[in-house]
C-alpha cells in the first residue's frame, strides 16, 4: 500500500483532520465530547467536527446549535455505520477520525493518534478505551471494562478495533469504501479486518486514550442482544459479499466464548486493569458473565429489535 500521505504527515504542518461522531442520543455526553475535542491540543483550525443524528427521538437543539461544528441527518437507516458514513460523505479531511458519541477523548488524544500513524506508518490506529466505573461499581461494570472494547488486545493478537476510537487513513476508504451501512454491530470489527487483510496496517497507540463510562446490568444485556443478532447478520452478510469484500469468519470470533467464564481469567484481567476485588464480588462477575453469553447466544436465534449502541 502507498504510504505518500503517511510519510507527508509532518505534524508542524497540522494536515486536515476529519472527526466523525455518530449520534442516537445522550445529548449532554455530546456536548462534553465537543467541549472536549474543542480543547485539543492539536490546532483548532486543523481540523472539523461532524456530528451526525442518526434518527433521534431527543431534542438535539443543545448539540445543532453549538457553534465551529456541522450538524447533519441520517434518518433513512438506523445504524451507527450509516452515520458514519454520511459523516465520511462530507469530511474533508486526509485523516478521518471516529469517537463514539459517549466517548471523552484526552487534551492530547488527536495529537498522539496522528504521531503513532506517522512514527509506525499506520493506516489505522486503534486508541485506547478507558472505562469509568460508577460509584456502586456493580459487578456488570467490572465485567464490561474488562471484556469489551480490549484495543490493544484485539489490535495486537487479532488485527482487529472498533470505532469507539479510530483514526483512519482516507486511503483505506478509497481503496475498500466505506463501511456496510444497513448492519447495527461488528461491522467496525469486520472493516478492520478486512482492511488489515488488504495489506493495510493496523497499529495500536495507548497515549490517544478516551475515556468510557462502563454498562450496567441492563446497558449490558441489551448490548449481548444487539451483539449477538448482529454476529448472525454480519456471518450472513460476509457469505453473500463479493469475493475482494470476504474474510475468514473465524477471525472475528476472537476468544472462545466459555473464556469469559474462566475465574482465573476474569480475575486476572481485573488485576490487570488496576481494579481491586474480593472473592464475592468475582463470583458476582461470574454470574453477569454466564447472563451475557445466555442472552449473546439466544439472541442469534431471534430476530433483533431496534436498539441503539
């Protein structure tokens, strides 16, 4: 793959940047993200920011009124990628940028994320994804933080990131398009893939961190449905795409799903991530683990109902 605009990126000449920022609701989580990204490091009038409402039933004027940002609609499909991609329609930007719309990125986030891109030659750089743990810190978000959105997990043993936090090269889009917009989850997972299999490469950068505030018990149990219809549909789509658009299905399985109920494992990922906790609150993460997968492994069977990230 070329790497002219990776070799061009001289940060002293601030390239143009485009943040892309899909939106269902939590509208005030928006307006901080902004107020977030407005306060970069990196220079202001280097790079836009594209918020797109993605068929909202809130009242968005607290967002499409805030100034130096552009508001647009997707209301044709419900889904987070076709957002993004009527975001990607409009960006002018050589480097395209993805923030889920919960997501508070680091003063420094835009900054490092371009350096990593620059200093590795990436195409793609996953950041980091730092979860927040409520003041109950119930066992659902202990489980969440530690199993779901793992960036440098599944960037460096399965070639794979979410959008979440994503910095993308346009050339990536040029080359494979943009991503399949009328599925509602594993799409990031499946784009990266294929991406990483066409010779593009993917890196991952701790510094260009965000922060997440982690799911609780019901959050988390709606995402195993969305998650679990969403892996069937995805399969379904992989075998009906054309040939220079399939990859091999097992590398989005990732871990074998009974990882996530290993006492040792989970225990060991909690340490991992700075947490302490004693044998009754393991158990109690035990226990949202085999709830997660219960609702993960019926909802392939059922159909999904309409529900957001």
């Amino acid at each position: 793959m070329s790497n002219e605009l990776l070799n061009n990126l001289n940060l002293t000449s601030s390239p143009f940047v485009s943040v892309i920022i899909p939106i269902h609701k939590d509208s005030e989580e928006v307006v901080k993200l902004i107020n977030a990204l407005k306060n970069q490091s990196y220079p202001r009038e280097s790079f836009e920011i594209i918020v797109v409402n993605n068929s909202s039933t809130d009242n968005l004027s607290n967002v499409s009124n805030i100034s130096d940002i552009i508001f647009i609609n997707e209301i044709h499909i419900q889904s987070s990628y076709a957002a993004r991609n009527r975001g990607i329609d409009i960006a002018r930007g050589k480097i395209l940028c993805f923030l889920d719309s919960d997501c508070l990125p680091d003063r420094h986030w835009m900054e490092n994320g371009l350096k990593t891109m620059k200093s590795s030659k990436a195409h793609l750089v996953g950041g980091n994804v730092i979860f927040k743990i409520s003041k109950e810190a119930t066992a659902a978000e202990y489980y969440d933080s530690v199993t779901n959105m793992q960036a440098k997990r599944n960037i460096q043993k399965l070639g794979v990131t979410t959008t979440a936090n994503l910095f993308l090269s346009r050339e990536v889009i040029e080359k494979i398009g943009t991503f399949p917009e009328k599925l509602k989850s594993g799409v990031d997972i499946y784009y990266t893939a294929l991406a990483v299999a066409k010779g593009f490469k993917l890196e991952y950068c701790p510094k260009a961190y965000v922060r997440h505030p982690a799911r609780k018990f019901k959050q988390l149990m709606k995402k195993a449905h969305r998650v679990g219809s969403g892996k069937r549909k995805l399969k379904e789509y992989i075998d009906s795409a054309p040939i220079e658009k399939k990859i091999t299905i097992k590398k989005l399985r990732g871990r074998h799903p009974f990882d996530h109920l290993n006492p040792v494992r989970i225990w060991n990922n909690v340490k991992e991530n700075g947490y302490k906790i004693n044998i009754m609150k393991l158990f109690q993460i035990l226990v949202v683990s085999y709830c997660y997968l219960f609702i993960l492994g019926l909802s392939k069977k059922i159909p999904e109902k309409n529900q957001s990230s």
